[in-house]
C-alpha cells in the first residue's frame, strides 16, 4: 500500500480532527450563506427549477429548501441544491493548476445531513470544510484542464469521500473504495465548456459528479476489494491511463486552509479569471462612454490561463458561452458600468452594441501576471485595461490585481457579500427578514443543534 495514494490521505484527513478555529467556522459560515443566496436566486427561474427538479421532486414551495422531503434520495437532494447552486455561475470560486468551485460539494453534505438531523452545526460545518479542502488541494497539485479533463471530477473525489465516511459510520476501508471506484470512474472531458460545444452541460456537470460520487459511496458500504493499486499500477492504472504517467496530487497539506481562501464572486456573474478585468472596465466606463466618438480598440493583459479559456473566442453561441468571454464581460462594463445576468442574453436590449465592441478588445499575455498566479502565497488574479483612441493617445492604464473576492480584500468583501445575499433572497424574503436569516446563520454556535441551521432555512417567507 503506497502511503501516497490518495485512498491513504483522504481516510487519513478526513478520520482527523482538524482543528476547527474560529476564522474557519466564520469563513464555512459565509461559504454557506453565500450558497444559500445562489440557490434560492436560482429557484426564482422557472426554467432553471424544473431542470433541478427533473427527478420528480415535489415542488410545492416558493422556499427551495422547503421543497425538499427526508424521503428524497441522497442523490437527488444532491442534484437538486447542485444545480440551483451552479447554475448561473454566481457561486464560489477556487483557481490554481485546476479551477473548482467548492460549493459545489454542499449538495452532497447538505443531503447527509438533512436525513441524519442527529449532529451538531460544527459536524455539518467540517463536513464541508473537509470537502472544500480536497478539492482545493488537489487543484493546487495536479491539472486536469491541460488534459483536456473538467474539474468536476474533483467535485466527485471530494463530494464522494466525505459523503462516504459519514454514510458508513467512519469505515475507513469503505472510504478507500469510495476513492478508488472514483478513480476507476476516471474524469470527463471538459469539452462542453469550449467552443464550439458549449451549453448547459456545464451547469450540470457538479451536480452530476456530486450524484456518482454519492452513488459510488454508497455502493462501496459493500464488502469489496479495496483496488488500492488502481492509482498508479503501471498498464490500467488511473494515473497511466488518463494522466499520461503524471501524478495525481494534492498541492499542500490538508488541514482547513482551502475554505478560508476561496474567492467570492460579489459583484458580477462572470467567469473569475475575468473579474478584476471587470472591475477595472467599470473604472473607465465614464471615460470611456464620453469618448466613445473617438474610441479606437481596448487593450486587455491577463494571465496565461485567462488566455486559455475565456479569451479570442470568434463566436458565442448562448449565454454560457458569453459569461465566459473576458472581451464581451469587459464590453458590458465599459458601456454599462455593471455586469448582470440579463445582458448575457440576446434579448438583451445593449446585445448587438456589446457584441460589437467585444471585438475590438484585444487581451494578451503579462508574463508577470501568469507568474504571480501561480504563486502560492500570491494566487493573484490580474488583469490590466486600456483604452486606445484614433488620436494615438490612451487612457490611464487601470490595474486590478485581485478582485474584490479575493481572500486579500476579505474584509472588504464581507459586507458586500451581505449585499449579495440580501439580492439573491429578494424573490422569497422582504429585506428584513432576510437580514433576519443572514444573521440568524452567521450567529449559529458550533455546538448548536443542526435542526437550529434546518429550521432558519425552512422559515416562512
């Protein structure tokens, strides 16, 4: 048995106890209430809620979570919350070698939790925060998208074996073949978020990894082998196979770091790689719109892997192809001074202006950008914008280094965040009682009892 292995590690981490600190517990309460406030947004949209729903769960309440029933599947209150939480891309972020969005495991947790109420809130709390871990560490260690992977199968890993430890009791060998069934698995390709076959899939694609890894969990309780050589066995191993002898590993220790440095969306529904781009756009958009006369081109420097995956796209086919375009995101804030769902969409009245501009934007690489990316006591998120006119002459170069929901400016996220949630909730809530709830959850004791966190979610609105 190779001490390496990730079977090894997560068991290890996850039997541990991980030292639950009073940052951390605050930081798994904002990831939580900034979950919440996705999933009900979401609910609001007929379209969105019938597709989360497709498993034929009851939809008898405005309130999402009052939809859901103790005799519901796992597996299905999993996709349920995964969907509504992932689907407009307003959820929480995490970039290194991998990209993720870690509350993409809160379905998966919260369906454990909800049929075994018997727990207190800081069991549910580490539950995630253990969760959020292993996904975050392992997208510091090992890309998946150079392979041509999606990071959903990171979702799976993490989603999977924390949902195993707790259905089996701690049954530390059920985890390790909770893991390497999941390996066996292998991931899928990421090409449903590139052109030119990009499409809700990838809207889906976490609540479908938080489903198997569930479905694997469970079908691991069984007495098995443990196929604890699938990782790395030299011809049909997982790292062989799919990672082209490479290794698949976690980037840094496992402890509780990951939870306390995701990175917020607060502002905008936009891919993260662009969020900074967008904020420096709003800076110029007055400038910009008074000058418009005159306007030459617009020059974007990001980092290596903005240029990857949201730059020099030629065509946008929908709305998910366009919430991950930096030239059309950048578009919408210079002419608009924001960035909202709706001007995603061609019934957009602005559609045809931002479409236009998005192509004289033109991004290229900042070597130092890419380099304090991937730094690990940096993870900045750069990016720089100017704007050209016919004169030859330009505006100040506007430079954002990370944006407003990077962990550096956490302080002065958190009550803009509180602004988010309170926006998010508006379709159930009145602005007091939303306020109401957000404090009722940023309150909760470590040692209340879980049905306290159940029943505020499950208030009248």
């Amino acid at each position: 048995m190779d001490s390496n292995n990730l079977d090894v590690l997560i068991t290890d981490y996850i039997s541990s106890d991980i030292g639950e600190d009073d940052y951390q517990f605050y930081s798994s309460k904002l990831a939580i209430l900034d979950t919440i406030g996705c999933i009900i947004e979401a609910s609001n949209h007929e379209n969105v809620l019938q597709f989360a729903s497709k498993n034929n769960l009851s939809l008898n309440f405005k309130n999402p979570f009052k939809n859901l029933s103790v005799n519901e599947s796992y597996e299905n209150i999993s996709w349920y919350l995964t969907v509504l939480t992932r689907w407009f891309d307003y959820n929480d972020t995490f970039l290194a070698k991998e990209w993720a969005h870690p509350s993409d495991n809160f379905g998966s947790i919260y369906s454990y939790f909800y049929k075994n109420k018997n727990y207190k809130f800081n069991d549910f709390t580490n539950a995630l925060t253990k969760a959020y871990e292993i996904q975050g560490s392992l997208c510091l260690g090992t890309s998946l998208n150079k392979l041509g992977y999606d990071h959903v199968f990171y979702v799976k890993l993490a989603s999977g074996s924390v949902f195993s430890y707790l259905v089996n009791n701690g049954d530390t060998n059920a985890v390790r073949r909770t893991v390497n069934n999941i390996l066996l698995d292998g991931p899928s390709l990421r090409a449903y978020r590139h052109f030119p076959n990009v499409g809700k899939r990838k809207s889906w694609a976490a609540a479908d990894a938080s489903r198997r890894g569930i479905e694997l969990a469970i079908i691991s309780s069984y007495k098995d082998e443990v196929y604890e050589s699938v990782q790395n066995e030299n011809k049909w191993g997982f790292e062989s196979s799919f990672l082209d002898n490479s290794k698949i590993e976690f980037g840094k220790d496992l402890n509780n770091w990951v939870i306390q440095n995701i990175l917020f969306k607060v502002l905008f529904p936009a891919e993260f790689h662009g969020q900074s781009a967008v904020e420096a756009a709003i800076k110029l958009s007055e400038e910009f719109n008074k000058n418009i006369n005159k306007f030459e081109k617009v020059n974007i420097y990001t980092h290596e892997p903005a240029m990857r995956i949201i730059s020099n796209k030629e065509v946008l086919k929908n709305a998910s192809d366009r919430d991950h375009s930096m030239e059309y995101m950048v578009a919408a804030a210079l002419l608009y001074g924001e960035l909202k769902y709706e001007m995603y969409e061609e019934s957009f009245e602005g559609f045809e202006n931002i479409n236009n501009l998005r192509k004289k934007i033109f991004v290229s690489e900042q070597p130092q950008f890419t380099k304090d990316y991937y730094e690990f006591s940096k993870r900045y998120i750069s990016n720089s914008i100017e704007i050209v006119y016919n004169d030859n002459s330009t505006s100040k170069k506007i430079t954002i280094e990370n944006p407003i929901g990077h962990p550096s400016r956490r302080e002065e996220a958190i009550p803009l965040l509180k602004d988010k949630f309170l926006r998010n909730v508006e379709s159930l809530f009145n602005t007091e009682k939303a306020i109401e709830v957000w404090d009722k959850i940023i309150n909760l004791e470590k040692d209340d009892d879980l049905n306290k966190f159940f029943n505020i979610l499950n208030e009248d609105e």
